[in-house]
C-alpha cells in the first residue's frame, strides 16, 4: 500500500497531538491515566489525523488506515510508558513549548522570555541560547524540587544512546539536549520563577 504522511509529516502530527493531550492533563493538574485518558488521548489523535487527511488525502483508504493503526499503536504505548514514568518517579508535567529566546506560543508558561540565556563560556566570552523546549517536569522531593526536560522525537533512535548509562551527549557532538538544560537551569535561577 501507499505510505500516507511522511515520516515529517506524521511526527508533526503526533507532536501536535501529544502537546494538545498533556497541555489539557496540565491544566487540570491530572496525572496521566491509561483508563482515564486513552479514549481522550485518542479522540485528539483521530481529529488530528481527519485534519490531516483534508489537506493532504491519502491515495488510498488502505494506506490511511494503515498509518492511522500505526499511530494509535505509538499513542497506546505512550500513555502506558508516561503513566507508568510519572507514578514510578512521581514526577508531573509542568510545562509545554516553554519559549526561551523565541516568541511564545499562545499558551505562555512561566519560563518564557523573549531574551536569549547568555552562557559564559570563558571571561569575556559567551554565547547565546535560545529555543523552545518541548515539556519540562517537576518531581517535589525533599527541600528542592527536581526538574526534567523532554524533547520529544519521533524518528529514528539512531545516533542516541539505548540506555541512560551511556553518553548522551555522544562526546560533545549531540549537544541539543545539554544546551536545553543549561537555558532551563538560567530560567530556573530568576527569582521570578524560582
């Protein structure tokens, strides 16, 4: 059958989803829930993709279905792995598309400035960061809470780590996800947030 969507495409399609889902348990201060929040969570993935089949319609009906399973497939194990993730670590969604550097989304969160993080690197020399972060976590433990940062991907795993005791950062040569957390961190130490 003819692939509808391409690989861009579809994980546009299913940031698009993810975002609306967990803005939506955010604003309710839920946890994710797999009986609570599969029928919405799937609610969202099907208006989603009739949104997407308007604009680009697939050559075939075989070929949509087919791409839909696929997708409701990913967003079963998304919503068992988070909701498992969140009760094991008691960590919750905090925040989505935090705009740091870049203009803000409509929905604005508490770490968005339109000014870039500056970093020095050495005296007198320093770089600026900018970017927007997928999702940030908390996890309330102890006298200081414990922030996470997600950047959500959706294609291939290659050239990232199979588990979180190798280097993520593939010796200075992956440094995206480094960077995220130093612009967090900088966010994190304005009194205004902190």
């Amino acid at each position: 059958a003819d692939r509808w969507l391409t690989a861009l495409d579809a994980g546009s399609l299913l940031h698009t989803v993810l975002e609306r889902f967990m803005r939506g348990l955010i604003d309710r201060a839920e946890l994710p829930d797999v009986h609570k929040h599969l029928d919405e969570l799937l609610a969202i993935l099907d208006e989603e993709l009739d949104s997407s089949r308007r604009r680009t319609p697939p050559l075939t009906d075989l070929a949509f279905t087919a791409r839909r399973d696929e997708l409701r497939t990913a967003m079963h194990t998304f919503l068992h792995d988070e909701a498992r993730s969140c009760r094991e670590s008691g960590r919750r969604p905090l925040a989505l598309e935090a705009a740091i550097g870049v203009e803000a989304g409509s929905a604005t969160t508490p770490f968005d400035t339109p000014e870039p993080v500056e970093v020095t690197l050495a005296p007198g020399e320093t770089i600026q960061l900018r970017g927007r972060i997928d999702r940030i976590d908390v996890r309330d433990a102890g006298d200081a809470p414990a922030d996470s940062l997600w950047d959500y991907k959706s294609g291939s795993g290659f050239g990232f780590p199979s588990s979180a005791q190798k280097d993520p950062f593939a010796g200075g040569r992956k440094l995206q996800h480094g960077l995220y957390i130093v612009m967090l961190r900088t966010r994190l130490a304005d009194p205004e947030i902190g």
